[in-house]
C-alpha cells in the first residue's frame, strides 16, 4: 500500500520566527502561517475560513528561516505532518500537530525581486 505524508501551503507569516535548541542539542526554528479558503455561497455572500499551522525547520533551513522570515511574509511551503504527544505535570495528555518543512520560498519584495528558496532534508 502506498503512504504520503506531504503537504503543500501558500499563507502568511503569524508572528516572527521563534528559535529553540533541543535536548540533543539540534537548533529548530517556530513560525505559524495563515492560509485562508474564501467562498461565495449560493446566495452571493463572501466567507472567509482561516486556519493557522505551526511550522518547524531544522538545519540550514532554521537558520535561514531565523535571519530572512518575519511577521507579514508570505511564504510557499513544503513539508510533512507530525504531531507530538506528551503528558503534562498533571498527567493529562496532550498533542499537537505540526509541519516540519523541507522547503521554503519567500514571496515579498523582501526576497529582493527574486524568489529565495531553501531546502534541506528535515531530519528531526
């Protein structure tokens, strides 16, 4: 049987890049992104649906993700879900499901006319 986990998104950035070490000591860099799905209903009204992603990048890509991405950017991104589980203090569980991204391209004028892309091999 054939499996995919790859998924593609053009939204905004939510908030700026969050940089983190973890415990084995590999740095990984935090933003969100907005995508949106606007519709007209039959009736002719205008709806827009948010949703908001938490990104991940590792390597190179955390580091460029660091230095070039800020809040208001918008971004095309490729990448893969994985979702954490763990148990708080309290012993309630709880997970969360995010991108881990194996590319990125800027898509403002911030990438100084031209798209900047960034790739790397994700591993988590």
């Amino acid at each position: 049987m054939l499996n995919v986990n790859r998924l593609t998104l053009l939204g905004t950035v939510t908030r700026d890049p969050e940089t983190h070490t973890t415990k084995a000591g590999k740095q990984f860099t935090v933003i969100g992104i907005a995508t949106v799905r606007n519709w007209t209903d039959e009736a002719g009204n205008k709806h827009a649906e948010p949703e908001f992603h938490r990104l991940v990048c590792f390597k190179e890509l955390a580091e460029f993700t660091a230095d070039r991405v800020k809040k208001g950017t918008p971004l095309y991104v490729e990448g893969r879900l994985h979702t954490d589980r763990w148990q708080t203090e309290n012993g309630e569980a709880k997970t969360r499901t995010e991108i881990i991204v194996d590319r990125l391209v800027l898509l403002s004028a911030r990438a100084k006319g031209a798209q900047q892309a960034a790739e790397n091999d994700a591993g988590a």
